[in-house]
C-alpha cells in the first residue's frame, strides 16, 4: 500500500550523505521499475508530535547523486510510505514502513 504524506507537516534534516541502495547480497545498485538508480538519504524528522524525533530513510530515483549533505533542511517532493512484508532467512515473516520521494529540495535560509 502507497500513503501520500503531507510534507509541510514536519520538518526534515539531513543526517546522512546520500548513499547507494544495493541490491541484497550483492555490489550492484537498485534501480526502480524504469531503471532508475535508487538511493537512500537518512533524514531526522522534527514536528511529527512524537516525544522524541524519528529517523527515517526516504529513497529517492534519480540518475544522479541527490545534491543534499548532512545539516541540510530538506522539504520532500511527492512523499509517500509504503507498507511492505517478506520472509527472513528463517521463515519469519517480518513487516514495515518504507519511506520514498520525488526528491529532496533544500531549504534556502535568509
């Protein structure tokens, strides 16, 4: 299942360089459906009425390294959470959120 999510709602900061996705066990990155490389960009995730701010990893499509660096607030474009579930190694079957967006546009400070 894909849910939009209303980016004005929280305020994002970068906590990590954007990195790579790779394909599980191996050196090659992840593309999407239209093969598109994917990557994965560590974000803290302020004003959600948490107690204690969340982190996520939103992935983002692109041919490019997304240009945003650790310290930078960042508004996503086009968010979305998507459901998702698999088996481990063992048969168990594990479930969670994964978190992806258009892009990642930073905020200009005055």
């Amino acid at each position: 299942m894909r849910l939009p999510i209303d980016p004005t709602r929280a305020t994002l900061l970068v906590i990590g360089d954007p990195v790579a996705k790779l394909e599980f066990g191996r050196l090659d990155q992840k593309l999407n459906k239209d093969g598109v490389l994917l990557w994965s960009v560590a974000v803290l995730m302020s004003g959600t009425g948490e107690r204690q701010d969340p982190t996520a990893n939103i992935t983002i499509a692109s041919h490019e390294r997304p240009q945003v660096a650790k310290g930078d607030a960042v508004v996503a474009r086009h968010l979305f959470a998507r459901t998702w579930t698999m088996r481990d190694n063992q048969g168990r079957e594990r479930s969670g959120v994964a978190f992806e967006a258009e892009a990642l546009d930073v905020v200009k400070t005055k």
